[in-house]
C-alpha cells in the first residue's frame, strides 16, 4: 500500500498490509496476552499508560511532522493534537481506579451486593485518519487500562501513525500482543469482522458504521459508532460582540480544515445581526493562512484524500446553481496537492446539499432566519444529532435553545471542542455509544453482579 503526502502528492512509503493469515495471528496474539492482562492491578497498568504519555511529549516533534506529512494537518495543530491525547489520558490516569472499583451497593447484617466491572476481552477498535491521536485514546486509553486487547486498525491515510503508536506501547512496557496494529484499507477492517472479538469500536462515516453495525449485531457483542455530523450553530440577535463571535465561528468552521465529526457545518444567523456577521466574518476567512503545512503558521494544509476535493467542488456547484452567492473561495487551490480554498457561501436554503450532507472540508453554508423559532426549525432538520451550538449574549436564551437540541452535545458561546470530562455520543444517524467521562471508561467492561450471603 502507498502512503501518498496529500501537500505534495508524493510516496512517503510503501508499506506491507495485512492478510487473513496475519489478522489470524494477531487475534491469537491477543487473546492469550488478554487473558494474563485481565489478572493485573489497575496501578501496574496505569504505570504503563503514564509511559506510553511520556514518549509522547518525549517524541512529539516526530510524530507531529509524521501525521502532518501522511495526512496533511499543519504542523501547530498536530502539535496540538497530541498535547491534547496527553490532556485526556491525564483524566483517565486520575478517573480509571476509582470507576473501575467494586461497587458495594448494599451491605446490610450478613448480605453485601457488589458490582464489579470485568474487561470486554478482546477489542477491534477501526479509527478514523482526521484525528488518529484524539480519536485513539478515547478507545485504546480505558479499554486497556480496564484490562482489555486491542486489535487496532488505522485509517489507511494515517496508518504510519497507527504503526507507532504500536512500537509506543512496546517501549512502554506494555506486554506484546495486547496492542496490535492493523493495516490495510476497508478489506483489512472486514477481516476483523469475522473475528470472534468480544466488542467494535468504530469511527467513520455513517454509511461504513451503519455496515458495520449491522454486521456485527449477530454476535451480540458491544458495539460502538462514533459517526458524522451536520452540525449546527446559530447566531442570535443578542450579540454585541460580532468580531470576537466572527473569530470563534471561524475557529469552528475550519480548525483541521473542517474535517471535524463535531466542525461547525452550518451557520443560520438572525436578519437584525446576519450583514454585520457577515461583513467581519468574512474579513476573518481571508485572513487565514493557506500552505505548506508543515509551516508552523499555516492555518489551512491539504484535504486528507484527493477524492474529497471533487465531493467538495459538487456541493460548492450545487448551491450556486440554487441561489447560493459565494464570497470567499468556491474552489480547488491551482497547485500540487489536494488544496481546496476556504469557502464561504451566502443565500443558502435547506435546498441545497451544503447545508443537509455532510461536507468535512473548509466550506460553509450561512443562511438568514427571521426569529429563534425558525432557527430551532431548521437546525433541527436534520438525520444527525452530534452537536449543536448557540451563541447569544443571554444565557437563558440560549438554553432554551440547547434544551430543543436532539443532540449528544449542546455548546453555548463555543464549538467543536471535547472534553474527557464529558461524555461524547451521537443520536440518531450520528452514531450510538458513549466515549469519555466515567460513562466512557466503563464502556470497555461488562459489569457482573455479586449477591453474597454469609450466613444460612
């Protein structure tokens, strides 16, 4: 398999992917290492975990430069993804061993009731390329902390980043066989499929993780779906402070080139505040900085696939021919690499694909709306439910606003942004299951349930 640099459209490496032979192998690996693995203490696993976070500020440079070169992220924000890795395995260092303790939930004279919380087993977790750091340890964190092995398969366009996250865990300490890297493309990941494994921990598009899900639901194993989103925000008429919203918007829209599950993917905007947002938010856009991403002060880098570029190109064409203005880009760099110009595009309607299928790349669709009402409206037309965002000078407002959200994640005044405190799940076609926050640290167990009696 190539591995193509999407800035420069030249072969980094060809690397060997996996068969049916190897994928065979690694899950007996697995399974053995497992089943001593689940007979350690939390401490000593948690020592190991502390490690694998040293060797990453140890070598983040290195990797930085790694993930930038195979997926384009610039440089500062692949920086910034693995300090962001090491912010939340702080949480689960500090959470881990309090909510993986036996619960005594009664103990009463001579009966006690406990709860304990035994590993899954064996785990498939199939990751996704735009955040492979971020994305990773929400799943391979707790689920090894809890005692499981991972069979972890990486996006084909950052699977050098999923083969050192392997030689990672090695030098860390961390027992062969218990994290195992996976490579190859679609083929690779249904091999996993047929495997006996004891749960599937999927990021990806909806229309791979609905495949999947429907796969894997005659085993009766967990399995989890981390899918896309069409997120919405909205500006109300109660903000005084448009240039500093036009800033956090833009934050929103583009960080990562707006290939973000939880990206800012469409803006509807109050008619007393939509041409004064409009005027400083484009000013905004323009001033971003397009290029080399391994720059450190470039904002925008390339498309992580070539095939987004066209996909792109079709929604930017779609909303022209329905009325749509475009202000800012409206399409492909006239360079090497898979450059698509930030885009901003006004007058759009719910008839246009831009603003109801998802886009992941540097394109918006900013509609106007009368009152609140008509905002709740159309942010709720969607399949999706990941999340939402309001911004507005009056709280109250705004929660008003959130709590008509049917969505896994509300925000007020901010956007696309994660926390480990927090759970993060989809609704509908957004995906099923929770990672981060204690929720998400006991989603990588099955809890068993002791009646004990000590007398007759």
């Amino acid at each position: 398999m190539k591995v193509v640099n999407p800035a420069t459209e030249r072969v980094i490496k060809n690397i060997n992917i996996d068969d049916h032979h190897s994928v065979e192998e690694k899950y007996r690996l697995a399974v053995k290492a497992q089943q001593s693995f689940a007979r350690s203490d939390i401490p000593a696993r948690l020592e190991i975990v502390k490690n694998f976070s040293a060797l990453l500020l140890k070598q983040e440079t290195k990797l930085a430069s790694l993930l930038t070169s195979e997926m384009g992220k610039p440089m500062a924000q692949a920086r910034n993804e693995i300090r962001g890795a090491r912010s939340r395995i702080t949480y689960f260092l500090e959470k881990s061993k309090q909510v993986l303790s036996d619960d005594v939930v009664l103990e009463h004279e001579d009966f006690r009731e406990v709860i304990i919380h035994e590993p899954l087993g064996v785990i498939a977790n199939i990751s996704a390329w735009n955040y492979p750091y971020l994305i990773g340890v929400n799943v391979f964190i707790p689920a090894l902390i809890a005692g499981n092995a991972v069979l972890y398969k990486p996006s084909e366009y950052t699977v050098l980043t999923g083969l050192e996250l392997q030689k990672l865990w090695l030098q860390s300490g961390l027992e062969q066989g218990l994290f195992q890297t996976v490579s190859g493309g679609g083929g690779v990941g249904e091999m996993l499929l047929e495997l006996p494994l004891d749960g599937y921990f999927f990021t990806g598009s909806h229309v791979t993780g609905k495949s999947i899900y429907q796969k894997i639901a005659k085993k009766m194993v967990p399995c989890q779906m981390e899918l896309g989103g069409k997120d919405p925000l909205y500006i109300t008429s109660k903000n005084h402070k448009l240039a500093q919203v036009a800033k956090a918007v833009v934050d929103g829209v583009f960080y990562n080139n707006g290939q973000s599950c939880c990206a800012v993917e469409r803006v509807y905007v109050h008619k007393d505040v939509y041409h004064d947002f409009i005027n400083v938010f484009v000013k905004e856009v323009k001033q971003m900085k397009m290029g080399d991403p391994m720059n450190e002060e470039v904002f925008i880098g390339p498309l992580a696939r070539k095939e987004q570029v066209a996909y792109l190109q079709e929604q930017v064409d779609d909303a022209v021919a329905n009325g749509g203005k475009v202000l800012s880009g409206g399409k492909a760099e006239t360079r090497q690499g898979y450059y698509f110009q930030p885009t901003v595009i006004i007058n759009t309607t719910h008839e246009m694909k831009i603003m109801i299928e998802e886009s992941f790349g540097p394109v918006i669709g900013i509609q106007m709306v009368d009152d609140d009402q008509e905002a709740i409206s159309l942010m709720k037309d969607t399949a999706y439910g990941l999340a939402a965002a309001v911004f507005s000078d009056d709280q109250q407002q705004a929660l008003n606003i959130m709590d008509k959200m049917d969505t896994g994640t509300v925000y007020w005044n901010c956007s696309d942004r994660v926390s480990p405190r927090l759970p993060w799940s989809g609704r509908k076609q957004s995906g099923i299951g929770v990672t981060l926050s204690e929720a998400g640290i006991r989603a990588f167990t099955k809890p068993k349930a002791y009646h004990l009696r000590s007398k007759i």
